[in-house]
C-alpha cells in the first residue's frame, strides 16, 4: 500500500524557533559583505564623480518579512523589530555625514519593509505619521536594499539596484553548485 505524506514545515518542531531562527538559508552577512565588496568599486566611482561626502546601506535579511515580525511581536511593533530584520549595515566616506544618513536609510528599509514597495514609489497617502518618503530604499529580488547619502534619491536607488543585482547572482551561483535536499530533487 503506498501512502502519501503531506509535510507542512510551518509546523514541524523547530521551524522559526529559537533552535533553528528564520533567516535565509542562502543569503547571509558574508554573501552580503562579499557582493558589496564586489560593486564597491562602482559605487566608490559614483560617489567620487558626485562628490558625495558620505553613505549609509542597509540591507535586510530576505527571510524575515514584516507580516512575519507583526505576527511575532504585534502592529506597530515595526520599529523595534527592525534590528532583527537588519542583516548587513555599513557606512562610507566622513563619519560626521553619514551618521545623518543612517537615519534615512533605515527609514527607508523600515518603509520598504511594511509596505513591500520601493519607499519612492510608495503613494503619500498609504505614509503614516514619521515615515521617511524619500527615494532609495528598493526592493529587487526580494531583498530590500536602502542606501541615503546622494544629493538624488534615484542615485541612490541605482546603488541599491547595484547591490541587489550582485547579491541576487552570487546567490544563483551558490544554489546551482549546493547540494539540494532531497525534497528539491
């Protein structure tokens, strides 16, 4: 007699437990930090040419979407869950510019984040009470990349976009050479 088994992972022991913490089973702080290793150059070149004197770039972890953190931590909870969503942050050029950026850029990610839009993009009225409405948080590839610091948000965007494309095919890289689980096969 054969038997056919329907496995729900949402419920099997262990899945977003403290034991084994939700969080992208390919993208990673070291995927991350490599791909921006990889376009610095291009961005570096951008904020040269541009004469930007600082930038902030925050990228949140794919796998920790916002109806998830709601769902853990209750509505209006966003702002404190926000960290635990942050999977890599850094910061280029004079310290004292960039730390006013930091704001916006997380700002940026945090809207992203709720809405699931790019921040630019996101209609004024769906902003609530303290929402950052500038450009240059993005969501490509299902990864939100918000970078703050150019004088025009669009450029920002570029350098997210930049980012984005990287992380997106070092993972396709990774995933065709990585042995599959046997459901996959």
């Amino acid at each position: 007699m054969n038997h056919t088994y329907v496995i729900d992972l949402f419920t099997q022991p262990g899945y977003d437990s403290p034991v084994r913490p939700l969080q992208s089973a390919f993208v990673s702080y070291e995927l991350v930090k490599r791909a921006y290793e990889n376009v610095l150059p291009k961005i570096t070149k951008i904020i040269e040419q541009d004469s930007v004197p600082g930038l902030s770039i925050v990228v949140l972890d794919p796998a920790r979407p916002y109806s998830h953190m709601v769902k853990t931590t209750g509505i209006g909870a966003e702002i404190h869950a926000l960290p635990d969503a942050i999977l890599y942050h850094t910061n280029m050029g004079n310290p004292e510019t960039w730390r006013k950026f930091d704001h916006f850029a997380l700002g940026k990610a945090l809207v992203c984040w709720v809405f699931e839009e790019n921040s630019g993009d996101i209609e004024r009225t769906r902003h609530r009470k303290g929402d950052c409405s500038y450009p240059g948080g993005i969501i490509h590839h299902g990864v939100v990349v918000a970078v703050s610091g150019h004088p025009h948000g669009e450029v920002d965007e570029e350098i997210g976009y930049l980012l984005a494309d990287e992380i997106y095919r070092i993972v396709l890289v990774e995933y065709e050479s990585h042995e599959q689980p046997a459901f996959f096969k």
